[in-house]
C-alpha cells in the first residue's frame, strides 16, 4: 500500500484545509440548519496538538434542485458552491463535491447531509485519525442499536449488510451505509463511483480492495427532519446495495471471479470423466454417454471462463493504470489552492 501522503511538515504555519462538502437535492428547509449546526462546532473545535491551525470551509453541491436550494447557499455564505444543472443522483453529486473539494486543495474532505442527520459536534472525531495518520478514510458508525428511529428489521438489515460489505471489503468499517465519512486526499484521489445510486458501499468496497486503510469511529445523530429519499423501501435498497456490490467486485477482482469458476467446473467436469473410464474399464452396461455430455460441456465452459479471466486481467491492469494517472492528476489539480 502507498503511503499516506503527509498532510503538512510539522510545524508548518500554513493550516490544513478540511473542506466539509454537503450534496444537496431540494434541502432549502434542512440546509441553514446543518450549516449552522456546524459552524457552531468548528467555533468550539481547537487547533491541532502540535499547534498547526485547521482551516474548515464548507462546500454545498447542489443537484438540480428545482426549490431555492441554491438561493440559501447563497445568503448562508458558504464557501464554495457547485451547482449540477439538472438532478443526477448521489452518487454523481458526492463525485463533484470531492473532485471540486481536490480542485480547491482540500487536505482532509468531509462529507455530510444537507438533513443534519449526523451530529456536527463529531466532526473533529471523524478527521483526527486521519491528522494523525493513522487511517485514509474514516466511517461515522451510528448508534444503530439505540437508534429508536430505526425498525427491528432496519437494524438487523443494517448490520447484514454491513457485515456482508466487511467481509467483501476486508475492512473493519462498522456502519457501511453511513454517509458521515472522511477521506484524506490521498484516498480521494483514489475513489471513482460507478454506481449512480449511491457511493457509501462502493467506495468502502474499493478502498479496501485498493489497500487504503478504513477505520470507524463512533458519532451521534439528530433526529430526522424528513423521510430518507434514498432508500424508498427495505427491499428496493436491499435490491440496489447488493447490485452495487456485485458491480463493484465484477469491476475490481473480475478475473478472481471467473477463475474460481472454471476451477469449479474444471473440477467437477474431471470427476464425471474419471467416473465415466471407470464404469467404461468396469464393463458397464450403460454407456452413461449424458454423463460424458455434461462433462464435456462443464469443460468447455471452463475454458471459455479461463479466457474470460485472462482479458479481465488484462482490462483490471489497464484500468489499474489509468486510475493511477487520474490520481496523480486529482493529486496536481489543487496545487495551486494549497
């Protein structure tokens, strides 16, 4: 794994940018609420130990909203904006908010809702590990099982799917779909959705299947101000998130998929072969000529899937490559705003 690009010689004068990005969808209600409800948290968050400032600005990114989203923005004096000029998903605006946030020179990126679902005053827990350096991005874990605005079934979904995401993604991440997260610019760089519905699990999938460490941190949460727009039912987002996942492991470890595969089938057409020369040596009055047939077509999907698996190497190393030129060009793109 890379090392963690340090975020600033120690004891330097110049202050680490931590641009909090909120993705916006029709929140001119919710949005004055969030932003206050962080600037009275970093008013009360300190510097860092070692005396280097922290510099917090706040970056909205509207997504087509068709209410006064954007007006609001406007007279709460964000920081930054980023406006899509029609609805594009999630996913698509969580892309623009940490690519303009890498533009602008961001060291540490946050991301929240526009809601104020996740408690602001948990901000400064949520970036320390990666000031620290001791992660490359950090998931905010909601109390899921004091959380009295969650169902049973909710919960017990909410820590399967969390659990089949860890086991995918070989990290230690305790609330998968928490969109209360922070990303060092290193690890920014590095995350590229392909989902256009969410990014939460695709991105935790792809940092650990690129070596970037993830760790959880505990946060507190504010009661709902509306009904999630994401998920609409439990079975549409169970439907969508186990897409995701298969998506993503189809684009990132293809070739691993399909060899395990044809090992199978190679595997199981070899026993019926050796199985139909015995009963051949053994005189048997059947001529189990299906049983060869089955062996036969098992052994040539198998090649066919070894095939598969090769160009998917292929393809994986070229994607591999290209994403690493993107990353170095996400990397230089924010020199300037430094």
């Amino acid at each position: 794994m890379q090392a963690l690009t340090p975020l600033a010689p120690a004891g330097a004068a110049v202050p680490l940018r931590v641009i909090i990005q909120i993705p916006c969808f029709n929140e001119e209600a919710q949005l004055p609420e969030a932003v206050s409800a962080i600037r009275a948290a970093l008013a009360q968050a300190p510097d860092l130990p070692d005396g280097r400032p922290l510099r917090w600005e706040i970056l909205v990114v509207d997504d087509g909203s068709s209410d006064r989203t954007l007006a609001v923005a406007a007279t709460l004096g964000v920081e930054h904006v980023v406006a899509h000029g029609v609805n594009r998903g999630l996913a698509t605006a969580f892309q623009t908010g940490v690519a303009e946030a890498l533009r602008l020179g961001a060291d540490v990126i946050v991301n929240t809702d526009a809601d104020n679902q996740y408690d602001a005053r948990d901000l400064l827990a949520l970036v320390r590990p990666i000031l620290e350096r001791q992660a490359d991005i950090v998931i905010g874990a909601r109390p899921i099982d004091s959380h009295q605005e969650f169902s049973v079934s909710k919960k017990l979904f909410q820590k399967i799917g969390s659990s089949v995401v860890r086991l995918v993604s070989q990290t230690p991440v305790l609330d998968a779909p928490s969109g209360f997260r922070a990303l060092s610019r290193h690890a920014a760089a590095r995350i590229n959705i392909y989902d256009d519905y969410t990014y939460t699990l695709e991105s935790i999938i792809q940092a650990g299947l690129n070596g970037l460490r993830v760790v959880s941190v505990p946060i507190r949460v504010n009661p709902s101000t509306r009904p999630s727009r994401l998920v609409r039912s439990s079975g549409d987002y169970i439907r969508r998130s186990t897409t995701a996942i298969l998506r993503t492991l189809l684009i990132y470890r293809a070739e691993k998929i399909t060899l395990f595969l044809a090992g199978v089938l190679l595997a199981s057409s070899s026993v019926l072969f050796l199985r139909w020369i015995y009963l051949w040596l053994e005189d048997s009055p059947r001529s189990h000529v299906p049983s060869l047939i089955f062996a036969a077509v098992m052994f040539l999907t198998a090649l066919q899937l070894l095939a598969i698996s090769y160009v998917s190497l292929l393809s994986g190393i070229n994607r591999r490559l290209s994403e690493q030129l993107l990353a170095l060009q996400r990397d230089r793109s924010g020199g300037a705003g430094r």
